[in-house]
C-alpha cells in the first residue's frame, strides 16, 4: 500500500536525484519563503505552490525539474503544474529534508 501511495506522489526509489543535477536538474522548493529561510537545499530556487504559474519563465523547461516542499504533497502538486504547463522531465523530491539526505 505504502509503495503505491510513494508512486503515485512520484516518490519511488528509482530515481537517482543526484545523477539528474550532474545533469543539469532545477530543484524547485515550492515552500512559504519563511520556511525557505529557516532551511533549503544550496542551489534550489523558491517558488512557492501559489504563485508557481506566474513564475514559470524562471524555470527552464529543457532542463529536468525537482520539486521539494515539507513532505512530498505541496511537490507533488507542482509537479503535476509543470507537467500540465508542458515540461517534460519532473521529479518530485518529496521533502526537502529527506531529498537532502539523498544529494549528499
């Protein structure tokens, strides 16, 4: 049951998050910039959830997207965005904590 929630979100063990930044991956942290201050990933953008549509331009869509957020559902939500805007290679990170931890 856990495995089918995890793939639904997008957050299956298959993906190796650190191979798609040495591929050039944008990770976008779609949390609150209060919650973006008190702690993020070096190198990631923030763009939180509710304003995410205004701000595509900032995203390049030749690029693979991460997207992180506290837990996995605000990210999943962006990336369904993305994915409806017409990017083509979206991951969600899930937490940006736990998505940390699988960078270093």
């Amino acid at each position: 049951m856990m495995e089918t929630i995890k793939n639904i979100l997008g957050l299956g063990s298959s993906v190796n998050f650190a191979d798609l930044l040495a591929k050039g991956a944008i990770i976008v942290d779609v949390r609150t910039p209060e919650e973006y201050k008190n702690g993020h990933i070096r190198g990631s953008i923030n763009i939180p959830l509710g304003t995410l549509e205004k701000n595509l331009s900032k995203i390049n869509k030749n690029a693979p997207v991460i997207t992180c957020c506290a837990s996995g559902m605000r990210s999943a939500s962006a990336k369904s965005i993305l994915l409806e805007h017409g990017y083509k290679e979206v991951y969600n990170g899930g937490g940006w904590m736990s998505l940390k931890n699988k960078l270093s």
